[in-house]
C-alpha cells in the first residue's frame, strides 16, 4: 500500500538532498506537473513507462531520480499518483506555503505578482518593494501591497519571507540583491540580466529573457522553429 513508503521516503530524503544536483530537481519539477495532469484526468496509478510515453520522458532517468529518494513504486502496480505527488512535493519543500517579495513594482514585477499559478502551487506573494513615491502605499489589482524598498527588513523578518524575486533594472540588480540579503532572505530568484553576486549560504537563480529568446531566434534563424519539441532538463 502506499502509506507503507512513507517513512521509508522521509528517512531517505534528509540524505539524498545533500548530494542531489540542480538539474535533478528540474526534473523533479517536470514529474510533479505531468503527474498533477494525470491526477487531473481521473489516473489513479502510473509508471515510469507511462510517464515516459505520455510526456516525452526517459523512463530509465525517471527511475533512477525516484531511487535517490527511496522505492516509491509497488510491484504490479507501478506509482500511485498522488502518493508520488506528495512525495515529490515534500522533496522540493513546496508542502508548505513559502512567502514571496517581488522587488520592482514594474511592468515585470507587476505581471509577477499577478500570476495564479503562484499560489496553487504554494508560493504567496506577500508584497512589493519600489522606490517611486506615486507606487508606495498602493496595490497591484489582486491587493498586494506595494511598500517601501526601506521597509524590506521589518516586513521580511514579520512575515517570515523565504524568497526574493528581482525584476528590477540591471543598474541596481546588485544594490537591491544586497538588501535582500542584509534583510536575511536566503533564496533569490533574479529576473535582471544582471550578472549578481550573493554570499554563498544565500541560493541564487537567474532567468535571463533576453538569452532566451535570442535561443529561439537562432534556431528561427536556422530554419529549425517548425520541427517541434520543448526544451526538458536532462
């Protein structure tokens, strides 16, 4: 039965995350959104094969990720569904509601905060932070409020922020990305083609649009934008 992986899983996760790497945990991410499609139709159970199949996976990769972690199938039944997904939502630590800022009250920073699937999948924008007077003391149009950059610290530490989201010029990327760590955010997620620098015990990613969509224009470029197919972690 299922519940009888639990405890086998909790006490194999502590470990595994030490040595996991990042690529691992995109793909980790890609199996909890096919296996949130599968729930959503109505699937009870699954496989490694099934999920290969369906979502242009690597059954063999899929099996040896899951491993890291502990034995989630059961013979002749392969993975229950929900069961996988709550284990995989363990592992990625979004079981629990985990509080966001967003710095820059943008366009960018704006569309980010009015974006759904934030919260559905347990990440809650709390606020966000600008330096332009007709901003602060306003809301985006799902009410979040827009504060102060000056007031980072006393709201970080009351809401027990864990993530700090950059859309902000590249000219103070690296000022900005300095706050957020004075305030104690140990996760950034930085949307400035600025190239920052955090200490070492504070998690840094970067999403470049612009490298992005100069990708795509190469391959337009070279007459590849019809064939198909999306870029997957490997």
């Amino acid at each position: 039965m299922p519940g009888t992986l639990v405890k086998q899983t909790n006490k194999l996760t502590s470990l595994a995350t030490e040595q996991i790497s990042e690529l691992t945990t995109n793909r980790l991410s890609v199996y909890l959104r096919c296996l949130e499609l599968l729930s959503d139709a109505g699937r009870k159970t699954t496989s490694s094969g099934d999920l290969a199949s369906q979502f242009r996976l690597n059954a063999a990769q899929i099996r040896k990720d899951l491993a890291c972690f502990g034995e989630f199938g059961v013979r002749g039944v392969g993975y229950y569904v929900e069961e996988l997904k709550r284990h995989l939502r363990e592992i990625l630590g979004i079981d629990r509601t985990i509080k966001v800022v967003i710095m820059g009250a943008g366009n960018l920073g704006l569309a980010l905060a009015g974006y759904p699937g934030f919260r559905r999948e347990g990440f809650d924008v709390v606020a966000l932070f600008d330096n332009t007077p007709q901003k602060i003391g306003t809301a985006t149009k799902t009410g979040i409020p827009i504060h102060d950059v000056r007031r980072l610290p006393t709201i970080t530490s009351r809401q027990k922020v864990g993530i700090a989201v950059l859309a902000v010029p590249a000219a103070s990327a690296q000022s900005v990305a300095n706050r957020v760590v004075k305030a104690g955010i140990k996760a950034v997620l930085n949307f400035s083609p600025e190239a920052i620098q955090v200490p070492p015990d504070v998690k840094l990613k970067s999403v470049d649009l612009t490298v992005s969509l100069e990708s795509l224009s190469f391959h337009l470029a070279r007459g590849e934008g019809g064939r198909g197919g999306e870029d997957r972690p490997r």
